[in-house]
C-alpha cells in the first residue's frame, strides 16, 4: 500500500527550491509513493501555477532567491491562507526554522534528511490540508443556513446565544413569548440543531453574536 492512498487524489505537493537536483530527487520520491508533485524554483514561479487556492501542501525552502521561504509563510498567515507549509532548512537555520514552527509550520526538515522523515510529513500536512478544508466546507454551508434564516430568527437566534430566556428576549425585541418559541424553532430547524447544545455548537463555529 502506497502512503499516499488515504490522501485526496486531487492533492498536490509543492516543492519549492532553487536546487534542481534536490527538486527532482524529491519529485522522484514523492511520486514513487504515490503522491502527484510539481516543482518550482521560487515563491513567484509557484504563484505563477494560480494553485494557491488548491488542494495541496508546501515543501518549501528557507533560503530562496527574491521572497525567502519565511516572508512567504508569513505572507500566507497575513492572508488567512492555510496551505500548510513544511519548511526544509540547510545548516545554521534551525532558529529560522523554529521561528517558522511557530508561525505555523507543520514541519522542519534539515538538510540532509531522511526520505522517511519527508514522507511523514507530506502526510501530516495533507491531512491537516484536508481537515481543514472540510472545517470550511461545513462552516460555509452553516453560514448560508444562516442566510436563509429570516430577519427577526436571526435576531431571536442571536440573543439565545448569549443565553436569554424566551422571555428576555420577547422584552428585549418587543414581541411576545409565543412568536420567540416560533422564531427560535423555525431557526434552529432550518440550521439543523435540534437541540440547544447543537445550536450552541453551531453559534460559536458561526460566531454569531448580538448588538445589545
């Protein structure tokens, strides 16, 4: 069984390195276990690919001529992207590296290292790629449940969030007790809570809040 079997199929490692040598010895080892890969000798050169957005992780060196591999990781944190990145490093960066672990970095890996130690981290990164993806997936589509709530289920859904009885609600919104069991139905059946745990789940991944 190949590593990458588990791994979405439309997955690409990215490795990014001035050294072609390292590029394709790299390549070779990725797609022999089964992974797809391209290679890029810079930051540009990947962002040229228009695959930012894809599925996919980063193997990206440190030192790179023009953007180096760390402005480059903390670019995409600045920018709320999450691909993850495993940082490859030559001798005397390891500071750089730890300075990049803590940026989020699923990985360092000094130069020279073991095609093992490589695998497992492709692994890790994919799977952390996909589990995020699937984060965003689910909070998206709540998000346009939430839109498909009316007005007053939103606000009536918004204050049973921040814990108000039904009837702390009815005063703060002016209606009566019944409309807020009406409304606060309505809403929790259309986002599919049908409990007021899962609806509390579903507020604080949405983040759903109330302008007093």
């Amino acid at each position: 069984m190949k590593v990458a079997d588990s791994i979405d199929a439309s997955a690409v490692v990215h490795i990014i390195d001035d050294d072609p040598a390292l590029r394709r010895s790299l390549d070779g080892l990725l797609r022999s276990s089964g992974y797809t890969s391209l290679q890029h000798g810079s930051v540009d050169e990947f962002l040229a690919s228009g695959m930012l957005d894809k599925p996919g992780c980063l193997v990206l060196d440190i030192r790179l001529p023009g953007m180096s591999g760390l402005d480059f990781q903390n670019r995409l944190r600045e920018q709320e992207i999450s691909m993850p990145v495993i940082l490859m490093t030559g001798f005397g960066d390891v500071p750089m590296s730890v300075q990049g672990m803590k940026a989020g970095a699923v990985d360092f890996l000094p130069k020279p290292f073991a095609a093992e130690q490589m695998l497992a981290a492709v692994s890790a990164a994919l799977t952390r790629d996909r589990s995020e993806r699937e984060h965003s997936a689910r909070k998206e589509a709540l998000r346009d449940r939430w839109r498909l709530l009316s007005q007053r289920e939103q606000e009536v859904l918004a204050l049973v969030a921040t814990g108000q009885l039904n009837k702390q609600i009815a005063f703060h919104l002016g209606i009566s007790e019944v409309t807020v069991k009406v409304h606060r139905s309505n809403g929790m059946r259309k986002l599919g809570a049908s409990t007021i745990i899962a609806f509390a789940r579903i507020a604080e991944e949405l983040g759903i809040i109330t302008r007093a």
